[in-house]
C-alpha cells in the first residue's frame, strides 16, 4: 500500500510518499518513494529560534506545493495513495493545525483513510527504511529539539516511556550554548563541527544524567553550567575558545547520555537500541553509542542524516503501522501541542 505522510509540527514543512508491501510470512517490505522537506530555518534564524506565528504562516505557504512535490517525485497521483498520515502531536499547535486540517481536507475530498501520527514515534519510526530487519522489541532513544526519551517500543504501537528530560531537550541544550558562543539557530550542526577543533577536557561540566535511581536526565544544569562559565569568563575579560566550550560540552552531554543507554540497556535486557531525532545526526554521539554498542554486543540502528530532522517519511511509516492496528482518525481529529 502507499502511504502520503505529512508533517508540520516545528518549522519544516515536510510531506513524503512510502510503499509498503506485506509479504505472505508478515514481513514487511519498506520502500521510500519521496521525501520532500521545505525548511524554515532561515527565516527563524533572523530572531534566534522558532516564532510559532510565523511558522504556522509558512507551513500554510508551503505545504501544498510540497505535497504535491512529494506525490510527483514518487510518481504517483492523489488517486493511488491508499491512506494519509498527518502529525497530530505534540508540537506547535498553530503549525500541527495546519498539517492536520490540510490533510483532514484532502482525505475528506479523496475519501481516503486519515491516520493520526505521534510526531516522536514517527522519529522512531524513520528506522524502519534503513532496516529492513529492524522490528520491535527494542529500545529507543528519542533526542531532537523539543524531546528526549527513551522508550521501550514494545510493538510498532504500543510504548513505553522509561526515561526522559525533567526540563530541556538535548537539542534546545545545544542550541541555548551554541547561541552564546555567537553561533546561529538551530546551532547543533555547527557545535558538532566546532567540537573537532577543541579540547574536549578544557572544561568539565556537570552530568545530565540525574542519580536518583531514575532513568531521566536534567539538562538544564548541564547547560546553565556552560552559560555561567561563558558569561563570567566574558565579563573578567578571560578569553576563551569557542571550540574547546563545543567540545567540553558535547562530552558531557555525550556522556551523560551514553551513561543512561548503559543503565536503560541493562534494566530492560534490550539487544537491539534504535537513535531517533535531530541530535542523532550528532557525530560525536554517534560515535559514542556505536562504541557502547560494540562494548554491550547491542544491535545498533541509526537514521541516515538525511531522516534525522523532521521529515515526512517518518510520518508515513508510523502511520502505515497505525493503519494496520486500526488506529483511524476521524474527521473531527485535533491537533495537540
Ligand atoms: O528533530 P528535530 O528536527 O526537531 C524536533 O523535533 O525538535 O531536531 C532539531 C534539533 C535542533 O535543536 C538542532 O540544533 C539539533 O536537532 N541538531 C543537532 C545536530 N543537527 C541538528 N544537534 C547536535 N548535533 C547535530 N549534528
Ligand atoms: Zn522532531
């Protein structure tokens, strides 16, 4: 069957067209068809992070034209699409009420199913291309912009959330430092390029990781430890290297989280870790989890770059699981934030 999986909970605008075809033994085959991504980074970029106003504006602006560039990049036509999945949450409200009600509207025209997609299951979800093998059970690591979770995805639709931030995302972390150290919105890609060129143990910042026996992380200490360091070296005067400040960051944070992967792995017995989100383009992060993952003998996935942010594929295939168990949305589905 094909899938039209739509997103628009942040500040990309992204629609993509999957087929999936369920062979007699259950396995499904996954095949991405289009993806297509109109992002609106640059236009954030000129007040430092996300204006929700202007981004619902611009995904009002784009979707259409996007849609339409996903459905002709798959070579297919509205016709031949078998259900449309859409985010429905979480996110910003404003900007997953377009996506939503832009999808109510071309499923109600077409008479075609409408799925309600998770927009951090989708990034899970965006896995399933790269691995074919790839099938629940197993852990996940959620780290974007707005979430950090690890959940134990026990089947395509069912989860469990077993940790989390008790505060900011990884990303929002990366982001708040990177724009003191003068870098510009969203600053993870160039904290991560910085952090070659630094002395990773320049400074030494606290763990994200909280000893409560708990499985959460606070990475707002992390991070106001790095805004303190800044601003007190800045206002004695002290220079400082931006890139030893991105390296020493990224270890901690790094570290912090490799340590909670190392607690959830032994608590859940998990053999197969899955990373998700636009930090999982991180790549030092990477590395650091391919090496615990070696070390543990874990089976390791990670979303080419490309499915790492926001992106429409991820949406499709959910939505294509959700189908399958059922889980329609009418034509009354809200949004949530
Ligand atoms: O998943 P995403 O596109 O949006 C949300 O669902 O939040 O994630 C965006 C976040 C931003 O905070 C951005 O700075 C961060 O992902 N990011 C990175 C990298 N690339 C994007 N963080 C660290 N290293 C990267 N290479
Ligand atoms: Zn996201």
């Amino acid at each position: 069957m094909l899938i039209l999986g739509i997103e628009s909970s942040c500040d990309e605008t992204a629609a993509a067209v999957a087929r999936f075809e369920e062979s007699a033994d259950g396995t499904v085959r996954r095949e991405l068809l289009s993806d297509c991504v109109a992002s609106q980074i640059a236009v954030h970029r000129l007040y430092g992070g996300v204006v929700p106003e202007i981004a619902s504006r611009a995904h009002s602006e784009a979707i259409c034209s996007v849609t339409a560039e996903a459905l002709e990049k798959a070579g297919v036509c509205l016709r031949d699409i078998d259900a449309i999945g859409v985010t429905s949450h979480p996110g910003l409200i404003g900007a997953l009420l377009v996506g939503t009600n832009f999808a109510k509207g071309l499923a109600y025209a077409c008479g075609k199913p409408l799925v309600a997609v998770d927009h951090i299951r989708g990034h899970i979800a965006a896995n399933y291309y790269e691995y074919p093998d790839l099938e629940p059970p197993f852990l996940a690591l959620v780290v974007s912009g707005g979430h950090t979770s690890l959940i134990r995805v026990r089947s395509h639709v069912e989860f469990e959330t077993i940790g989390r931030t008790r505060d900011d995302a990884a990303g929002e972390a990366f982001d708040k430092v990177g724009r003191v150290i003068g870098l510009s919105y969203p600053c993870g890609a160039d904290m991560d390029r910085l952090a070659y060129e630094g002395d990773a143990m320049a400074y030494s910042f606290p763990s994200a990781a909280i000893s409560d026996g708990s499985l959460d992380l606070s990475f707002s200490g992390l991070k106001t430890a790095a805004l303190n360091l800044i601003n007190s070296m800045s206002q004695k005067g002290i220079e400082y290297r931006r890139e030893d400040i991105a390296a020493s960051f990224t270890r901690a944070l790094t570290s912090s989280v490799v340590k909670r992967l190392r607690d959830a792995l032994a608590l859940t017995g998990d053999r197969r870790l899955v990373i998700a989100g636009g930090v999982s383009a991180n790549s030092h992060l990477r590395n650091a989890v391919t090496a615990l993952c070696d070390e543990l003998g874990i089976g390791l996935c990670m979303p080419p770059r490309s499915l790492c942010g926001d992106n429409g594929a991820m949406i499709a295939a959910q939505a294509y699981y959700e189908f399958k168990a059922g889980n329609l949305a009418d034509i009354a589905l809200n949004a949530e934030a």
